[in-house]
C-alpha cells in the first residue's frame, strides 16, 4: 500500500516531511462493501418495488378503502362502513350464483386448458413438415384482440345465425331452426355458460402449450432417453422425471392463467352480459355492473374483493411450492 | 271587399316588419362575445344511425365557426360512458359538455353538475314547455341538472300481410299481439322480445308491465310499488306469450338481434326501435313494404304506455366552457328538426311546441305517422318515480327482465316475485342508507 498523500498546493504533508509511512485510515462503515452490495442490490430492485407499490398495492389498498366505504361515483366524501358492502354482496342472490358461475368458469377451463395445452404442447414438439407455420398459427387466437375473437363467437353462436348450427344440421345432429331440437349456445343456462367457457378456452390454451413447450425444450435429451432406457412408459416419464424438471415453468404458468380467468370481464360481458337469468354472471361482470354502471362504488369494489380470498390461496401455495424447488 | 286606407296599411305593414325583425334577431340570437377564442369539448355516444353522428359533428363545427369556439366532439359506445365519466369525475377533470344515455347517472353527479335551469327555462318558453315526463332524466330536486336532448321511442313492428293472411287485427292491445303470435308461430313466424341482459329487454318488459296497470315506485321514487296483482298479471301474460308465440333463441338475444329477426322475414311482430324499421328498410324491401309500426299495445286496462331510451346533456362543475356549454345545448334544442331529420326519425324531441304535425320524417312517413303522438305515452325506467341511483341500479342489474326469464322459464309467479322484490328492496334500502 502507498503513502498517503494528503494536504493542499504548498503544504508539505507531515508523514513524507518525517519519512514515516502514513497510519491506515479505516474505511467509514458505509463504504464497506458489505453495505455498498446492499445499496447496490436494492437501488436495482427499487424500480420494481416502485412498480409493484404503485401500480398494483395503491390500487389494491384504494380498493379496499372502497368497499370499507359508502362510496359513490358522483360522491366525492365516503363514510366508512365497516364490512356492510361485504354483507350486502353475501346477502344478495345474483352475487352468490356470479361467485358460483366464477369457481365454474375457473376451474372447468382451467382443467381443459391443461389437457388441450399439453396435448396440444406435445404435438408441437414432434417433427413433422409444417411445424413452424402451424406452430404460427396455434398462437393466433391469443393474439387477436379478444374484442375481435369474441364478437366472431357471438355471430357463429347467434341463435338465427349461427354457423356451428349450420354445419350441425347438415349433419343432421340437431333439430331444424325453431325448434326445441336447435341449440340457442347463448340462450340456455348450461349451454350459455359453456360457451363462455370454450371461448375463453379456444383464446388461451395456446398460451399453455406455450409455456410447456418452452419448459420441455429445457428438458435434456439424455435425461428423457436414461428414462427410456430405464424402462419408463411415457405416462411415468411425465410424472417422474418432465413435469418435477419443468414444474416451476408450470406453477407460473398455472398461476398467470388462473389470474386470467377469474378476472376475465371481456368474454362474458361480450357474449352474453352475465344473462340469461344470471346463468355466465361472474363476480368481474357483476362488480363492473354494479360499482361502475350502476355507481355504487363501495359495493362493487367489495365483490371485486372477493376475488382476493379465492386467489391469495392459489398464490401462496404456488408460490411456496416454487420457493420450495429453487432451494 | 272593404277599402284599406293609406293609414291602416302602413299601420299594419309597419307591425309586420317590426314583428318579422323582431323574430329574425331572436333567431340570430349571438352567443355572448366571452366564449369567442375557446374550447368546448363534448362527449357523446356512437349513435345506432352513424349519419346522425356525422351531421351533428358538421352541425357543432359549424356552430362553433360562427361563435368563435374550437369545438371537440369524442364519440365513444353508449356502453363505455359510464365509466369514462367515473374517471373524469375522479380526476376533476374532462369534457365541458357530457351526455347521458341509457344509464341516466343525473341522480349520482348532480352536486358535481352545473344548474342548468336557466337553458330549461328558455327552450320551455319558446317551445311551450317540456313533456311531463321530461324532468325524471334531468332534474333533481326541483333543479335542472342535464337538458333533455331527444329520446328513443320503443314501438311495435308488425308484418300486415301475414296479419292479413290470417284475418288478425292490427296488434294495438298486448292481447291482440298473444293472439297474433299464437297463430302466425306454427306457420313459421313467431314473435320475439329479448329474455335478456340487455338494453331493449328493460325498456320491453317495464313496457308490458307500465301497460298492465303495474308501477316501479311511487312518484317521488322512494317506495317500491312492484309488489302488484298488476305485475303478476304482466309476468303471467309475458309467460303465456313465451309459450304460444315465441322460440327459446329470445333467452340469448342482443339489442340488435330483433332488428335481424324482423329483416330476416321471420318476426311476425317485434317491441323495438324504428331502428328495426330502418335496418329492415335497407336490407330486405319486400319486408319492409309489409311492415307497420304503432306507438304501443294497450294492456288489459286499455293503458299504453311506452317505455323510451332518454338522452340528456350536462355540464361538469368543473368544466373550462360552461357558457359555451349553455349555449351549445340551448342551440340544440333549437334545432330538434335538422335532428330528426339526420336521425331518420330515430330522435324524437322533449319539447311539446316540437311536436307540430307533419312532424320531419315520421310525419310523412304514412307509416310512422302516428309516432308523432308518442310523447304524450311514453315514461322512462322508474315509473312514475323519477330515475334515481336505485332505479338505475335496478335497471343495470337487469332485475326486471330476470323476473319475466324466470317465469318464462317455468319458475314460479310468487316465488319469482318474492326474489326480485328482495333484490330491489335490498338496492333501495342500501341507496337510503348512504
């Protein structure tokens, strides 16, 4: 180590001037590189927690101030109400069929989108001539513009019109238009829900076969062949050795698209506006109805808040479980 | 023939100019030099007749070229407005001018909307005052919050020539219109009224009801009245109808789909807008010629009354124009005709002295003509009781035609009653308590 060299123009430093070496100054405790480590590893992550904070928890807070309160859109002062908003929505019979038809809708298309996205995935992954442009096309309804996709369903569902029916009683599967024997996709509580389900359906499972494709090219070749070689059928291949390899790739992709669907407003208020009778009301259709057409704010924010309940589980143990495999 | 002296001539001739100028200054009424030089900026809807839009854009341009005012007109879906104005009212901050339609929202922003009672005061007095019915969408209190613009008459379409083919009188009672529909339904032209969440199922069934004898609330909105032997008798009938006259695909129907249902040649009759007149017009002529339109059915106590679509225009409080904004919507109000004109009969006036026949396009239209006797029928959603926020919460959460869907569908009349009165008891109790 050097001496030091200290003291301004003209000054002759006292420790050259005796010919001793200077005494080592200890670094003040925030140069330490412990602590310039941290600073530089949260001033990276401040954006981010900027981001988080201001875009998704000062919504998420104003929203509960919302439904803790008597607000209105055209009041500008809210008394606080306590859990009325949440009482009032338990106590109303649309809320509680929009809370049925939204554990329905979630878990029925959460369930086909697995099964139609890993065929889907596995298909994708063989090689045959084309691939890349059907590989294009299969990603297609997740790009159109759900507004664009949604009303193309509506006109091939229309009870007059309806495309579907069409090539169906070409078929001579359904009775001819008019009678009890032609589907009305939209007009019949099973089918109505069912339809809003496929659409929303149809529009993400490629995101699915997506994501699975993209966590089994992570898969090494050698790992899946010493599994062949080892006597695994395919089923146990799957179990035992692809999806422990790509669960984390699968845990966000399941939580991304379980967050899609239960807040998945456009379909529904597209296609059939929560009718008939309620059948495909779901808690966004029924939240956006009553706190923005109908301006009672505090009340639809306390059904959009009881979406948090059903999701906060599913992200805690997602989470956990991917916690638990990165360490 | 008696002699006019030189005297009594010029008298008279004299009175004539001066009356005339008189009349010509009122009409080149000149808004006030303040506005020149600024900015007014409205909002309004996508209107279903895209030419009315484009010359209401023309009309508010040129408007503003002659009072020196930079005019912005935003167009958005009558749908979206709601929201929107959530947002620029959060914000303080938006459009001068805003426009109500289909959710009439007078009731939430009123304390946040500029009194507009002096505009009303004016086009009443040279109109010779606003239809009764006029003050549910735009006053509150007493005060006029938001000016009437037109509102959207919601008639009976019928096929004449099947009703002929059948010896069926014209469906001017809501019974005539069953007995239609039980008899055209096995000949392949039943009858459809949406079963829906949608606009027209509100305005089709309170229609049905109103005409029943039953009410929404009293007139002063607070207390519910639909717990009737009126509204039973409305749902018995409305099921009855489904059964005899109607097919299932009316339980998933849009706005427009009654419009389709009537072009296609199918519909022997439809509750719907001229916009079903019009769309029929333009698509399928051989339909259209057979087609008739009468303002209302008459329900069992000989009551018609029809259920409109209101349109009102307000100014925020916090608007930069307000005086532009005053002037722009009592301009309006004097221009109803070129209105109705562009609308193709579609906007029908607020004001009565508007209403002198032959009135534009319905008034020469031999079967649009009794429209023009409309007014005198036709409420809103609330009836009799003004459009208060539960009234419009009822109207969005789409209780009234989930009552008639219900009975429709088999379920029973009381047990039906009983669900939907607990439904709008509990929006009204939760609008009281705030």
């Amino acid at each position: 180590m050097g001496e030091v060299s200290a003291g301004g123009k003209g000054e002759r430093p006292a420790a050259l001037a005796i010919g001793v070496p200077a005494a080592r100054v200890a670094p003040r405790w925030w140069r330490s590189i412990a602590v310039r480590r941290f600073v530089f590893g949260y001033s990276l992550l401040t954006p981010a927690v900027l981001y988080v904070g201001l875009l998704v928890g000062v919504p998420f807070l104003f929203s509960l101030y919302l439904a803790l309160s008597d607000a209105s859109v055209g009041a500008p002062i809210a008394r606080f109400v306590g859990i009325d908003n949440l009482l009032a929505a338990v106590e109303s019979s649309s809320f509680r069929v929009a809370l049925r038809n939204s554990l329905v809708f979630t878990l029925g298309a959460g369930i086909a989108k697995s099964i139609l996205g890993t065929t889907l995935a596995f298909l994708l992954m063989q090689r045959f001539r084309g691939r890349k442009v059907v590989r294009a096309l299969i990603v297609m309804p997740f790009t159109i513009p759900i507004a664009v996709s949604a009303l193309g369903w509506k006109w091939m569902l229309d009870s007059q019109f309806s495309v579907i029916n069409w090539a169906l009683g070409r078929l001579h599967l359904i009775g001819a238009y008019g009678t009890d024997g032609w589907p009305v996709w939209l007009g019949q509580p099973a089918l109505a829900l069912a339809s809003v389900m496929f659409v929303n359906v149809w529009r993400s499972f490629p995101f699915g076969a997506i994501v699975l494709m993209a966590g089994l090219t992570s898969v090494p070749p050698e790992v899946i062949d010493a599994a062949k070689v080892d006597g695994a059928n395919f089923l146990q291949r799957l179990r035992q050795v692809i999806v422990p390899m790509i669960a984390p790739i699968l845990l966000v992709g399941g939580l991304f698209d379980t967050v899609f669907t239960l807040s998945d407003i456009s379909i529904v208020y597209l296609l059939t506006n929560g009718g008939p009778n309620g059948a495909t009301e779901i808690l966004p259709t029924l939240a956006y109805r009553v706190g923005i057409q109908a301006g009672a704010l505090g009340r639809g924010a306390a059904i959009s808040l009881f979406l948090f309940p059903l999701l906060l589980p599913a992200m805690v143990l997602l989470l956990r479980n991917l916690r638990r495999r990165e360490w | 023939m008696a002699k006019v002296t030189r005297r009594e001539f010029m008298r008279f001739s004299g009175t004539v100019v001066a009356g005339a100028s008189l009349a010509t200054m009122l009409d080149a009424r000149q808004a006030p030099a303040q506005i020149r030089g600024t900015t007014l900026r409205m909002l309004k809807w996508s209107h279903f007749v895209p030419a009315y839009d484009q010359w209401f854009d023309k009309f508010a341009q040129e408007w503003g070229e002659k009072n020196g005012v930079r005019v912005l007109v935003d167009h958005i879906p009558h749908l979206e407005l709601p929201a929107r104005y959530a947002a620029e009212f959060a914000a303080g901050a938006g459009h001068d001018l805003i426009y109500f339609v289909g959710q009439i929202l007078t009731g939430h922003y009123y304390r946040n909307l500029v009194d507009m009672t002096d505009v009303a005061g004016r086009l009443a007095k040279k109109y010779g005052g606003w239809m009764p019915s006029a003050t549910s969408a735009a006053q509150v209190g007493g005060t006029w919050y938001g000016i009437p613009d037109f509102f959207i008459a919601i008639p009976i379409l019928w096929r004449k020539d099947l009703f002929d083919q059948h010896g069926l009188a014209a469906p001017d009672t809501w019974e005539k219109f069953r007995t239609a529909a039980r008899t055209l339904k096995p000949t392949g032209h039943p009858t459809g009224i949406q079963f829906s969440h949608c606009n027209d199922a509100n305005h089709n069934w309170r229609a049905v009801l109103y005409c029943f004898g039953a009410r929404e609330t009293d007139p002063s909105g607070r207390e519910v009245l639909l717990d009737s032997k009126e509204t039973r008798e409305a749902l018995r009938f409305a099921k009855a109808l489904y059964e005899e006259g109607m097919t299932p695909e009316v339980f998933s129907w849009d706005d427009a789909a009654d419009n389709r249902y009537l072009a296609s040649g199918v519909a022997c009759c439809i509750h719907d807008a001229i916009s079903a007149y019009r769309t029929t017009e333009d698509t399928n002529p051989e339909v259209f010629r057979n087609t008739f339109v009468l303002p209302e059915a008459a329900g069992p106590g000989g009551e018609r009354r029809n259920v409109g679509e209101p349109n009102v225009w307000a100014i925020w409080k916090f608007s930069k124009n307000v005086a532009a904004a005053k002037e722009f919507v009592e301009y309006v109000g004097d221009h109803q005709k070129e209105a109705m004109t562009a609308s193709r009969g579609y906007n029908l006036p607020f004001l009565l002295g508007q209403y002198q026949k032959p009135m534009p396009v319905i008034g020469t239209d031999p079967k649009l003509h009794t429209l023009q006797d409309i007014g005198k029928i036709t409420s809103f959603f609330g009836y009799p009781g003004p459009m208060t926020p539960p009234a419009q919460e009822v109207l969005t959460s789409f209780i009234i035609p989930d009552m008639f869907t219900r009975v429709a569908r088999g379920q029973d009349i009381e047990a039906t009653v009983g669900w939907g009165m607990g439904e709008i008891r509990r929006i009204y109790s939760k609008h009281q308590a705030g």
